[in-house]
C-alpha cells in the first residue's frame, strides 16, 4: 500500500509538471489574455489616443473638429486661471500629502501597540473612505457653514477657509485608507530587530526613527503616491464644496476662482465657457496628465531610493 501511494504522489507531482500539460497553456494564453488587453484598449488606450489629437483642434463634438495646431495649448499657458489654478492645487497637495500621512502614520503606529478596541478604531477610521466624494463635500459644506455662520462668514466667501475646508475634508477621507497601508507595514517589522534594540538600550524614539520607518519605507512610498495623485486630481470634493469659490475680477473682466483645483478648471472650461475652447480644455486635460505622470514618477524614483538606501 505505501508503494502504491508513493507511485501516486510521484505520479501527481509529475503531471502537474509534465511539458505536455504546460505546452497547451503557454500556446493559448493568448486567448485568455485577448479579453482584457481588447477591453483596456477600447477603454483607455483609443480614448486616450482621441483626446490627444483633440487637444490640437477645435471642436464641438469628437466628430466635428478643425485641425489648429499648437494654439489650444498656446491659449491654454496664457491662460490665468489655469495658471492659478496651478499653483494652488500644487499648494494643496503638499499640504495634504504632509498631513495625510503623518496622521495615518500616528493612527497606525498607535493601533498597532496592543490597544483595547483596534479593530473597532480601526474601522471607523476607514469608514470615511467609503462615501463618495461629492456626498463628503455636501456633508461638510454644511459643518463648515454652521460653525462659520456664527462668525457672520461662510466657507464661499473666504479664499483660507475654503482651502483650509478642502484639506480638512481630504484628511479625514484619505487617513483611514493610508492607516491600512501603514498597520500592513508595521506589522511587517522584524520583531528580533526591535527587542534587539531594545535589548542595546535605544529609547521608544530611537526604535522609531531607526528600525521602524526604514522598515516601513515600503509603506511610505506607496502612501505618499497616492496621496500625491490624489491630491492633484481632486475633483468632486472641490465641486461640491467650494466649486471653486469665492472669486476675484480682473482689471480686463475675466475672473478667477480662488478655490479652483486643476481638474474643476478643466472641466468649467469645457462646459462653462463657450463651446470653442473645448479644444483648449482638451489641451489643458492632456498638460494635466503629463504633469501628475511626471510627479508620480519622480516621487516613486526618490522613495525607492531611500529604501535600497535602508
């Protein structure tokens, strides 16, 4: 009986192996992959293609275009409230990336010291992070107006208060879902490495600054992409909080809205305006990705560097 079962596992082990079982499968992934790579370029490749020629036309609708060159994108630099716009989304993405995960690095770093209740804190924690956007912002447009409304002002009418509501409306959607990344990551830590340290006589700080976060750069670095693109391509909590007010007039007319984020400027540029700067707006829209592109690149190039480095 003990032959006959060796001669089965043997037997099963080698049919899971054999070349013959293998070779079929090598020869027809390509039918199991044609689904998705045909579904990923009707979705994002073509569309992504089209918009790109689009943003060198003038158009009304995708059908209806007149070839201008470079001048949507010309138009678009000269543009101010793109230009502002610019400068304070970048603004509120350094804030926000700061605070965002400083605070999901303390609520992890806490809950993972063998408290009472953590998965309850847990939870409620990343709770947040489940309700959509323009719910949030319709949420604490309200808060925001009820506690100001003492004061005789509102989130609308002040420029501080309403960037100051956006990164509080951010922090408290994005902390939950970071503090999971980060509890992953300091779980993660070798424990010999922090009795050993504890053992030489390094303090709670020393424990911290020099075995825990290098250890958790993994961490880090994905927290800090996401909260960094994130940050950049904030939409719909903009819209329905602020919906980039309040306003300023120009000398020359035109008005910028002092709480506009990039992504809402392209948008009141394609719906707002009149039907012939959508080529501008595409123009925008396309600067707009290259751009967080770029700064997602750079930012996970100098992370990973810290964690070869650790």
């Amino acid at each position: 009986m003990e032959k006959k079962k060796k001669k089965k596992k043997a037997y099963s082990g080698a049919a899971v192996n054999s070349k013959l079982l293998r070779r079929p499968i090598r020869r027809q992934g390509w039918f199991f992959l044609l689904p998705m790579v045909a579904a990923f370029c009707i979705g994002f490749v073509w569309p992504f293609l089209h918009g790109m020629f689009l943003s060198f036309c003038k158009f009304k609708t995708t059908s209806n275009w007149q070839w201008v060159g470079f001048s949507n994108y010309v138009k678009a630099f000269a543009d101010e409230s793109f230009r502002y716009s610019f400068g304070f989304t970048a603004l509120f993405a350094v804030v926000s990336v700061i605070l965002i995960n400083v605070l999901a690095f303390v609520v992890a770093y806490a809950l993972t010291q063998g408290i009472k209740g953590t998965n309850i804190f847990r939870t409620v924690f990343f709770m947040p992070n489940l309700i959509g956007g323009i719910v949030l912002g319709y949420i604490w447009s309200m808060i925001f107006d009820g506690i100001l409304g003492a004061y005789g002002t509102s989130i609308l009418l002040n420029k501080t208060w309403g960037f100051w509501g956006l990164i509080i409306l951010m922090c408290w959607q994005q902390v939950g879902y970071m503090m999971i990344i980060y509890v992953a990551g300091l779980q993660a830590v070798p424990e010999d490495m922090i009795e050993a340290a504890k053992i030489d006589g390094a303090s709670s700080w020393q424990t911290l600054t020099r075995i825990t976060i290098p250890n958790v750069m993994p961490s880090i670095t994905i927290c800090t992409f996401l909260s960094l693109t994130n940050g950049f391509k904030l939409f719909d909590q903009n819209l329905a909080l602020t919906g980039g007010l309040p306003y300023i007039i120009n000398p020359d007319g035109s008005s910028v809205h002092t709480t506009e984020m990039l992504a809402l400027n392209i948008y009141n540029t394609f719906y707002g305006q009149a039907s012939t700067s959508r080529g501008v707006a595409q123009a925008k829209a396309v600067m707009f990705f290259i751009l967080v592109a770029c700064i997602g690149l750079v930012q996970l190039k100098s992370t990973r560097d810290k964690e070869v480095q650790q």
